[in-house]
C-alpha cells in the first residue's frame, strides 16, 4: 500500500466538461501541483485524466468527473511513495494531511473560479 494515499470529492456547479478544460492543459498542472511530474496515461475528456506520478512523489493520480445533478463531483485520487522509499509512520501522516490540504485548496479554487459567483439554486453555466 502506498504511503501517500488521498482521496477527496468535492461537487462544482458547472458541467464535467467546464471541469475538464481546467485541467486539459499540462501548463495547469504544474500550477495545481507544483512538485510533481506529471505523465498522462489515460485522458478520459470529460470524465478526467489518470497520470504517472514524479518528483516529489512517485506512483499514480486520478481526477475522475463524475456527473451529478446540475454539476459535477470531483474525485481526486493520489496513491504515491517519496522516490526515496516508505516515510516513518509520523511523516506519512504529515505528507498524506499536506496532499488532502492541496486536494481541497485545488478543488475550492476551481470551484471559486469555475461557479462565477453563481447564486445558490439557479442552473449552473456553461
């Protein structure tokens, strides 16, 4: 099992494909997750991206556009090790909270920028 191992969801009142050209450029990734290399193996279009992990972390990420309602739920999924090897258990904790952090701050952000102020019961654009 790898020692870094997020999972996170997070709904955004917008269509999978507005979610999807937010993360269609690689130029984007490197502004979501600055510390790691990404390779894509799976582009999924509107139902999200899979890649190869390196840098920082090495194994596999997940952005998975799942439709729902008038929006879409975002699943992160990150399963990873430091290229060094296993991380003591106290630092696998601190790794694994500082990736749900990054998860979240990435998500909200989209969710801020993507939802443009849409007020709370009216369709979603796009």
């Amino acid at each position: 099992m790898a020692s870094v191992d997020v999972v996170d969801e997070t709904f955004l009142a917008v269509p999978p494909s507005v979610v999807a050209a937010a993360f269609a450029a690689p130029s984007s990734w490197g502004e979501f997750w600055p510390d790691l290399e990404l390779d894509v193996y799976a582009n999924r279009g509107d139902e999200g991206l899979r890649w190869t992990v390196g840098g920082a972390l090495v194994g596999t990420m997940e952005v998975w556009l799942e439709p729902m309602l008038d929006g879409t739920l975002l699943h992160y999924f990150l399963r990873a090790d430091p290229p060094a090897g296993s991380l003591t258990p106290r630092n696998a904790r601190r790794e694994v909270q500082r990736r749900q952090l990054d998860a979240k701050s990435v998500a909200l952000g989209l969710k801020l920028t993507l939802e443009d102020g849409r007020p709370a019961g009216c369709p979603p654009h796009g």
